[in-house]
C-alpha cells in the first residue's frame, strides 16, 4: 500500500482556490473536484472515492477556519496517513503564519507556504512534518524584507537567493549545533524558562431517558509548552485514583508524541520521559471509558457518573399536551477536586500551583467553576414555532430555520447548584379550527401534511343518521385529539454542552514535573524555570438524552454481551 501524496488544494469560504501545489503524477484539477466533493450531501465524508474522473481518484477532505482542504490519490493508499498528512499541513501553517488560519494569510505568505510544502514533502514522499526542524530550513522573510519588497527594492527573499538556495544559509557542521533531534530546533534560548502543562477532556456520554448513562468515554489530551534553553530531558508523573494500577486502567489507547520514551511508560505507568520540541505540542492523547464493568452495570446511574449537569425532557404537559419541559440538574461538588495540605502537593518550583486543580500563576487553591452551559433541543420539521420560552434561570430562543431550541445559561446562573427548567409550548400545522382532523372532505396529518380523500364525503347520498354527542364529550373528543396529535410533535432528545476549569473527568492529575540534570544539556546551573498546570473538561453536546427507541436497541446489545 503506497503513501504518497500527489497534491493539495486549499480553497477559501467563496470555494476560490487560494493554493495549488502538486507533488507527483497528474492528479484532477480543482475546478473538477470541488463539483464532484459538493454533490454529497452534508456531512460530507473526508474520503469520497471518484470513479468518473481520469485517472479515478480518491479524495480526501478537511475543513477548518472556513478552508477546505483537498488530497488526492490515485493508487491504493492509507487513508489516515493522508488525513493526518493535512492535519500537519495545517499544524505547520499555523505555527509559522499565525493562528487562526486565514484565506489572506496564505495568499500574503506564499512564499513562506511554498517552503513549507517543499521541505514536508518531496515527490509525493513525506519527509519533514516538525515545525521545530522546519525552522532551520525554511526562509522566513522579516519585517525589514517585506518593507523592502513593498518599495520595490531587492530583500532577501527565496526568489532572489543565490545558486544553491536556502542550503547555503545552513550550517555546514551540524556537529556544533548541538545533538540531531528531529523535533528540537539547535542552539534553543531563551531568556525566561516555563513549562506548562494544559490537560483537556472532551467527554461523549449517552444517556437514556431515565437518566441512566448508556456509555460515557473521556477524550484526553495533555498539551505541553516548552520554553527552556539548550537540550533539557524532562520527568511528567501522572496519577490517578487507585495508585498505578488505577491509571493503567483509566488511560486506554493511548498515543504519544515521538519524544517520549515508550520503554518508560511501559516500565513505569504514568511517567513520561522526554525532550520536549520548543514551544507548544500535544505531549499525549488518551481515552478514558467512564462506565463500570459489564456486572456492575444494573446498579449504575447518573448519579455514579457524577456529571457537573445532566439534563432531561418531560413531554406531553399541559390541557392540550401542547407543552415539554427541559429539567437541568447542577451540582457544585467535582470529585477529586478538593484541596490537598500544602506539604502533600507536588513540587511545582516557586511559584508553580501544586493543587489537585492548578491553575497557572498563582499557589493558591482554584474552586472548579461550571461555564458556557447550554443545552440543545432539536423540534421536528412539522413544528411551525416554539412559543411561550420560560426559563428559570439564562435565556431560551427558538431558531425555526434550524428547527432548534438552544437554552444557554451565563457562568453567575450555573454557579448555584439546583435544578433549573425551561418550559416551551409548540405550535403544529394544524390550526383552531381544524382540530377534529377534517379539512372539507380531507384528513390531514399533522406530522406530514399530506392528507386522504373520504370517498362517502362525496358519493353518500343520504347518510344514516347518528346521534349528535353532547358538548362536554366533543369537547373532551377533541382535546384528546389534540394531545394525540400534539405527541406527534413533541422532541425526543436533547444535548448538553459545558465546561468545567479545574477538574477531570478522569480523575488523572498531575503529580511533578521535574528536569533531568545530569542528562539535560546547555540548561545552565541554578536555573528553575516556572512552572504551571491547567485542567479542563468540556462537553462539546456530549452529553446526549437519545429517545426511547435507541434505549431499547442498545439494551438488545447489552443482554447479548452479558448472555
């Protein structure tokens, strides 16, 4: 199976290629690709195989900051080498244009872009994807350069180099540059040392109308920050609840960056053993499953997975069962949380936080706060409009061209634990008027508005006669009509959004951060650079209500797992 990559296309939000740069063979132009990628209906796959075109293609697709990103392969290849291949394109390009990535950025540094495309990848063949290695090889102009180029006066630009181009300006003995690390840049200074360490959660939990978590998983990621001079080799001890034997089985799948030493993880749980790249990277990435085990799963609820918030939906309420109500529950207690004496906390130097929950600069203990709460209710396409929005707490609006109720509540409203609900009242396509279901002859429905001709509407001459109902039965007919129809309407799930700083999910923690001295190079003697930690969790509508037909198929699945 081959990794190549033959080309990449970069379209800005107008669908306007901004960046063409071919690698290898004759890959479909862009103009003929982009037609053929907008045919699939949203959400598009990010691989979409093309027979129709010559040679027949495989596309590959992602999009971020309003850019579309386009690969192409025309020979049998690993899809995730060339998905994660454009990840680090656009990786690189943040790092050396600057974030958030933009149309105009590109288009204002193609030069710096051409280099880049250049040294990652040669002939289709990846080569170089650190921004740190880059660094050394790639011509970055400054603001002198630019100035220059703008009067119309020669820079030193790439175009105008010299015979043999950017090799030149690299030194011809690497041997006095310091070791070859492929992730570290030579002859790194700086004049404050820092490290900082973000770990950030991203929980994906279902849950069933009862309130019962389905399955509950915790995406991790541990970002690192590294601004230390020369080569330092670095100790990260992480922990968790049940010693070393409780992170081994916590942490599931997990994956690290090419500077850490696997032998050590292997040897030592929950040590990471590394020489950091310069600057900012993703030390590690886990995924963390929630749930018990198969036996203690009858006993299991919400209340067990102790959630910041969990939400439910109440259906049907009211005369005309017209009315649903979102019932958010809040809780204030984060477990593991709680501050630890200041002689047990972890030696974070000077002014590092040594906290069950640190934040950076500062010792002293951070209170895990619940922010950017906002819960999402999707309404079926037949509903006209949601009316009548009251919120106990935060404010409720309905979007019809969505079809979407979002409820969000500000950082002061879901700081006091309790229970917090929104009530709603829908309004279907049926009107006052047409409550008994019959429209001249014709019975609609409600859900559709499609309706059925009664043929004795037309072709009975002469009807039997029945007996009228009294008032109060029609009126009660009718209401019970009305609720039958209004069910029909009602919404079967909802999600939840929020963050939490300075609490885990997990549990997982942060015991020390240490330098090796005796194999750290070019440090220096005496040097304790400062150091911070930081925690956060996030639930991006992770934390999904699903309708009753879903709890009945994954509880198919559950019995014969346990069977």
């Amino acid at each position: 199976m081959s990794t190549a990559v033959e080309a990449i296309y970069v379209f800005n939000q107008n669908n306007d290629c901004i960046l063409e740069h071919v690698y290898r063979s004759r890959p479909p132009a862009p103009r003929t690709l982009l037609p053929l990628y907008q045919r699939h209906p949203k959400p598009r796959p990010p691989v979409i195989y093309l027979p129709n075109v010559n040679p027949p293609t495989v596309l590959f697709s992602l999009l971020h900051s309003n850019l579309l990103f386009f690969s192409t392969a025309s020979t049998d290849v690993e899809p995730l080498f060339i998905l994660e291949f454009l990840h680090r394109v656009i990786d690189v390009f943040e790092e050396f244009i600057g974030a958030p990535l933009l149309a105009n950025k590109i288009e204002s540094s193609y030069d710096v872009v051409a280099q880049l495309l250049g040294e990652m990848c040669d002939a289709g063949s990846v080569c170089n994807t650190e921004p740190n290695a880059l660094r050394d090889d790639v011509e970055i102009p400054g603001w002198m350069d630019k100035f220059l180029v703008g009067v119309g006066l020669p820079g030193n630009q790439p175009g105008s180099l010299s015979t043999g181009g950017l090799k030149q300006h690299l030194p011809l003995n690497p041997s006095t540059t310091g070791p070859a690390i492929p992730w570290r840049r030579a002859n790194v200074r700086h004049t404050s040392n820092e490290l900082y360490v973000d770990i950030l959660e991203t929980l994906n939990v279902t849950l069933a109308p009862s309130g019962r978590p389905l399955g509950a998983i915790a995406n991790g990621s541990i970002a690192f920050t590294s601004k230390l001079s020369g080569v330092p080799d670095l100790l990260l001890t992480l922990s968790a609840s049940g010693g070393k034997l409780g992170l081994e089985k916590a942490v599931e799948l997990p994956v690290f960056h090419p500077c850490v030493r696997l032998a050590r993880w292997k040897e030592r749980p929950g040590e990471l053993s590394f020489v950091p790249p310069d600057g900012k990277f993703v030390l590690a990435g886990y995924e963390v499953n929630l749930m018990p085990s198969i036996p203690d799963l009858k006993s299991w609820s919400n209340v067990n997975l102790q959630l910041p918030a969990s939400v439910e939906v109440l259906k049907s309420l009211g005369p005309n069962g017209a009315d649903f109500e979102i019932r958010l529950a809040i809780q204030n207690t984060f477990p593991g949380s709680a501050s630890i004496p200041q002689a047990q906390r972890p030696a974070f130097g000077p002014r590092g936080s040594g906290t069950s929950t640190p934040v950076f600069g500062g010792g002293g203990n951070a209170t895990p706060t619940l922010q950017d709460v906002v819960v999402t209710v999707p309404i079926p396409s037949s509903v006209r409009s949601v009316i009548d929005l009251r919120a106990s707490r935060g404010e409720a609006y309905f979007t019809a061209s969505e079809s979407m109720v979002e409820w969000r509540l500000s950082t002061k409203a879901a700081a006091s634990p309790g229970t917090a609900t929104l009530r709603c009242t829908i309004v279907g396509p049926v009107t006052d008027d047409d409550t008994d279901g019959m429209v001249n002859g014709f019975h609609t429905d409600p859900t559709s508005g499609d309706y059925d001709e009664q043929q004795d509407a037309y072709q009975s001459s002469a009807p039997e006669p029945v007996k009228l109902p009294n008032a109060r039965d029609k009126q009660d007919s009718q209401d019970q009509k009305k609720v039958q129809l209004n069910a029909r309407l009602m919404p079967s799930s909802a999600s939840l959004s929020f963050s939490v700083k300075g609490w885990l999910a997990s549990g997982i923690k942060v015991d020390g951060l240490t330098i090796d001295t005796r194999k750290s190079r070019g440090l220096g003697e005496g040097v304790k650079p400062y150091k911070g930690v930081k925690y956060l969790t996030v639930s991006r509508k992770g934390v999904n209500l699903v309708p009753p037909g879903f709890l009945a198929y994954a509880f198919s699945v559950i019995s014969s797992i346990t069977d």
